[in-house]
C-alpha cells in the first residue's frame, strides 16, 4: 500500500534538497543515498520504491554543474540525465507512483522571453538539452508534474551580473516554499521568480556586483531572453 505524503527524493545531498530538508509541510521526505537508491540501475531503483512505497519520488539527482561537463563528457550528461530519468519512469508507472522532474527554463530558446508552458522548445547548450531528454520520458508518464526552474544559490556566487540577459532566478530557499504548495499538481509549470536582468536580481543582494555584457563576442555562451511567463503558477499559488 502506497503511504500518503511519502515523497522519495533523489539527488537528496545536492544543493537544492539542503534547503528542502528546513521547510515545514505535510509530506514526510526520504533521501536515500545513491548506495540505496542508483538512478542509473534498475533493479535498485525497484527495490527501494517497493520497500519503501512513497506516493511520489521527486527527482533531484543528475549532472548540473559545471555546465562545460555535459560538452565534454557526453556519456556522463546522457547516463544521469537522460537515462536515469528514463529509468526512474520505467519503475514509477509500473509501481504507479507519481514523478515529479526538476527540469530548466533553459530548455526555452532565449530569444524572445516570456514563454509559457505549451511553447516551442529549443534547449541552447547540451545541458538544456540533457533536461529536455529527461523531460520526453516523463511527459509518456501522465502520473506526473515537470517543473521548469530557474533556481540558484544564496548568496549570489558570481562577481559579476549580466545587464541585458534576462530571466527568473529564485533563491533556493524560496523555491522550497513553493514546491511544498504545487507537489499534487501535474503536467507542466514554469517556476521561478519575478522576470528581472541578471544584474537587477544580484545588486539587491550585493549592491558592489560588477555589471557585464552578454553579446556575440563574449566568451558566454548565453541566450539574451530565457524569461518564463509564471501566470500558470501564479494561479495555482492563489
């Protein structure tokens, strides 16, 4: 029998779930280890959900940083990103348990903004497109809900802010408060914060950040207009 609330979260020493593991709510959260839970083995993942029956499993695991690994070691990218989500749907839709996927807005062009969940897709570097391959696989699943997040870390990490890049960025703290409040949805959200340059996000936090062109010349590799239209999310929140 599936035990109501219990969510099984992989990925669960990554950085988001540290900020995960301090927010209060009604569902009671398992981080097994990659030793009890392997995404990219089969037979592990099988295991651990029939033992343990959770009503969901929130898929964190996977490659993020540095975004040059996924350009330089393919392998790597395709096995955790791309594979092991495909085996995480395999097992839940034989177990009949709800996933919910940690995909990015990067998997949105970055040429106009404001995109809404039913646009175009068109990821912009291996990174973005590991994510959307990891997204085919559980759009098969409709026992499931694919987040598409522009999150990053408080304190602001980088020294300087791009002021003609924009986008969604929220802190992962304030990310946490959300999810607890969207988890029996499905389908597809974009989450995130207000649509701001990356410099107006980071001066509110660190008023000495060095502001820094994107443009074609630059050894950034980063579409200008990554925004995400939220008004899905804005009325699920209500």
């Amino acid at each position: 029998m599936i035990n109501k609330n219990k969510i099984v979260v992989t990925g669960g020493s990554g950085r988001f779930a540290q900020s995960l593991k301090k927010t209060k709510c009604k569902y009671k959260f398992i981080y097994p280890t990659r030793k009890r839970l392997d995404i990219t083995n089969l037979d592990s993942i099988k295991r651990f959900l029939k033992k343990n029956k959770p009503q969901s499993v929130l898929h964190l695991a996977g490659l993020s940083r540095p975004m040059t690994e996924h350009e330089t070691n393919i392998s790597k990218s395709i096995n955790l990103n791309v594979i092991g989500t495909a085996n995480l749907v395999n097992i839940c839709s034989e177990l009949k348990i709800k996933l919910i996927y940690f995909s990015t807005s990067y998997v949105y062009p970055g040429k106009k903004g404001n995109y809404k969940e039913y646009d175009a897709v068109l990821p912009w570097n291996n990174y973005a497109w590991s994510k959307l391959g990891g997204e085919c696989a559980v759009q098969m699943y409709k026992n499931s809900l694919i987040l598409r997040i522009c999150m990053t870390e408080k304190p602001f990490m980088h020294k300087n802010a791009f002021t003609n890049v924009k986008l969604n960025f929220i802190f992962h703290d304030e990310l946490a408060k959300i999810l607890v409040k969207i988890l029996d949805k499905k389908g597809i959200i974009n989450v995130g914060g207000p649509t701001k340059t990356v410099y107006d996000f980071a001066k509110k936090y660190n008023p000495k950040i060095k502001k820094i062109l994107n443009n074609k010349v630059s050894k950034y590799k980063f579409p200008l207009n990554p925004s995400m239209n939220l008004s899905k999310l804005s009325n699920l929140l209500k």
